[in-house]
C-alpha cells in the first residue's frame, strides 16, 4: 500500500520522532511523510520519503504561527502549502493517510487538511481511508465543549478510525476527552511509541564515550529546545555540589531548537566531566547508557525512559497539563521522580540526585512500548478485514 503520514511540530520534536517510529515499522508499504517545520538531521528508513511544506513555526510567546521565510507573509505560505499537499494527494493516491493530531489538536492548520479531507469524501480526490494517529494527553482548552463539539463532528465525517498511541491500563482518553463514547469510527488503543535500545548498547555506547567502568554518568535533555534552558542550566550548577566517590560525568543534549544564545551560554560550562550536545537522532541509546536522567516529561521523553529502564528525575513543562499529567500517572507507579520548581536550585537539585542516584526506579506493572509494531499489525488486520466486507 501507498501510506501518506501528515505530521507538523511546530514547538518541539517529539511529534516528529512519534511519527517516525511508527513509520519505520510500516516497512511493508511506501511511506510518505509530511511535514513543515524546522528541518531534523535524521536518516529516514529505505521504505520512507519525506515531502517538506514551507515552513511554519511558532512564536516565542507559543500564541501564533509564523512564516519561517521573512520575506513571505503567513497567509501567501498556507496558499502554498494548501496547493502542495492537495497536490501531493491527487498525485500520490495514497491507499491510507495518517493525520497526527487533527482534528483534537492542530486547529491551526484546518486549512491545508480540511480542504483534502472534504475533497476524499466528495469523491473529488481519490478515495483513501483517514485514520486519526493521536497521543495519549490531550492539553486543556478554554471552551471545552465546543471545542470536543467540534472534534466529534469532524472526525465521525471525515475519518476512517482513530488510533490511540497510549496503553488504556495507564491513560484512557476519556480522562482528558469527555465526549469519547460519542465517538462512531473504530477507536484502538495501540500502545505507546518509543523506540528501544538495542542489546549490549549501554557497555559499547560507553566505551565509545571513554567512560570508566565505574563512572556514573547523568543525561540531562530538553526535548526541542525551545523550552527547558533553566532546567539545564540548574543541571549544569548544581553538578558541582554532587557527592563523586566515583568519576562523575554529565551529558547535555540541549535540542536541535534552543536559540544560538542559549546553547552558547550553555556551551561555556563545557570541560572534561561535561559535554553539551545539541542533539541526537539515537537518544534512547544515550538514556541505556546512563545511570540517571534529568529532562522535561513529553510523550517521547518519558517513554524512551521507560524503554531504557533508567532512573529518571522530570520537570514537567508547566504551561499546560500534558506533561504534569503523564508525569504524576508514572511517578505513582514508581517509574520516576517529579522535580518541583523549588527542587531546581543548584544546591538543592544536587540533594535530590544525591537521593537518588542509587534508587532503583521499577514501575509497579507492565506498560505496553510496543505502540509502533502495534500499529503496524493493526493497520494489516484492519485493511484486510475491510477487504473482506468489500
């Protein structure tokens, strides 16, 4: 099958890396995917394509989306990029297309997506089935009834099924969707999506880091970028004041999005016991190979913690519940430790690590990582059953 994936981020990267992974294990179809923002230095599977809109982005206030291109306007790159991906449909004739998010989130963009999915269902483009990709938080809005209104009516119009990148013993959408049972299209929970590290990474990763058999190394991170520079810069000072019986070590990975100002002032803290990075395509290594993690709580992060079964220490991104959320439903099962704001000064964030660094951090039941092999298998059944009634 042909597969078209529509993923946009415009804040951080964790929706692009969700959407990769599941595209990797998509390998018996060609894969399209579809994206829009900044740029990420990757390498895509032999099996997956990447067709790239004008770039949008937001502002610094995470309020409006802007042209990333100062010389055009916003409005003249959604005309653009309205006619790319029409285009790309009727060219591509994708059996499926997977739209991440929309219509519980990405309102921003109904402007490209709502014109293609009014377009299938005329029979104007070429049939193809829809199906909603979402992760398993949605973020509070201030009209919730309206805007749940809103998602029920598009998506029972225009989609085909909706796949729930969450394992339903840990987070159900009806705990942050009200109105789910009015939902008439088939609903799958698939399992979260991370990647996992492979055997033996943790000791060839570390000999390639030229660690020592007994150092403990911390990994501290920021997801994207644009948010998080204090939490890596209390990191930074407060490693100074942990106790070391042991050589002692700390990575930072900034994000491939944090302002040149703000890596360069972090950049200055750098010597022989601490290297920053602004970025790595292969992070759940990195978390194998540590032996704790200090980082934010995304969907991507949290995950691949759970994948790399290392003790970890979040700060969750305060602007809205996602993360706090996501983060209270594991640290209740014991498979991390919150970081409040008042635990960030250096002195005191070094008493925590110091706490924990020989806590071992083990949650209290199974959780399902296999999200993107799940999708995989799900998609095949699917098809084919859909065959069969046809």
């Amino acid at each position: 099958m042909k597969i078209i994936y529509y993923c946009q981020y415009v804040l951080g990267v964790g929706h692009f890396f969700r959407s990769l992974e599941i595209c990797r294990q998509l390998s018996e179809h060609e894969v399209i995917l579809v994206t829009g923002g900044t740029p990420i230095d990757v390498v895509l599977p032999a099996h997956v394509r990447q067709f790239h809109l004008p770039e949008i982005m937001m502002d610094h206030n995470f309020d409006h989306l802007l042209s990333k291109d100062s010389e055009q306007s916003l409005n003249h790159i959604k005309i653009l990029r309205r006619k790319y991906l029409y285009n790309l449909v009727q060219q591509e004739k994708p059996d499926i297309i997977f739209i991440e998010l929309y219509p519980f989130g990405r309102k921003a963009f109904r402007f490209e997506l709502d014109p293609i999915l009014k377009a299938i269902r005329n029979k104007i483009l070429p049939s193809s089935r829809v199906i909603c990709s979402l992760r398993d938080i949605l973020v509070e809005k201030n009209n919730p009834d309206s805007y749940e209104t809103r998602v029920i009516e598009t998506l029972n119009r225009y989609f085909d099924a909706l796949l729930i990148h969450s394992d339903p013993e840990l987070i159900k959408l009806d705990e942050t969707f009200s109105k789910t049972k009015e939902i008439s299209i088939p609903i799958a929970y698939t399992g979260f999506v991370t990647p996992k590290p492979l055997p033996n990474t943790r000791r060839k990763l570390r000999q390639e880091l030229g660690l020592e058999l007994n150092a403990f190394l911390i990994l501290a991170s920021a997801g994207g970028g644009n948010v998080g520079a204090s939490l890596l810069e209390n990191v930074i000072n407060a490693f100074q004041f942990i106790e070391k019986e042991n050589p002692f070590y700390l990575i930072v990975f900034t994000g491939p999005f944090m302002s040149e100002e703000k890596f360069n002032h972090l950049n200055k803290f750098s010597n022989n016991q601490v290297r920053i990075h602004r970025f790595t395509s292969d992070f759940v290594s990195y978390l194998a190979a540590a032996d704790l993690s200090i980082s934010m709580a995304g969907y991507n992060t949290c995950l691949n913690i759970l994948a790399a079964r290392v003790p970890a220490l979040v700060w969750p991104f305060s602007q809205n519940r996602e993360q706090k959320f996501r983060a209270e439903k594991l640290a209740q099962m014991g498979a991390l430790q919150i970081l409040e704001d008042k635990d960030l000064k250096p002195f005191r964030l070094a008493a925590v690590i110091n706490q924990v660094m020989s806590r071992r951090f083990q949650p209290s039941k199974r959780i399902d990582l296999n999200g993107s092999i799940n999708t995989a298998k799900w998609l095949k059944r699917w098809m084919h059953n859909i065959g069969n009634k046809s």
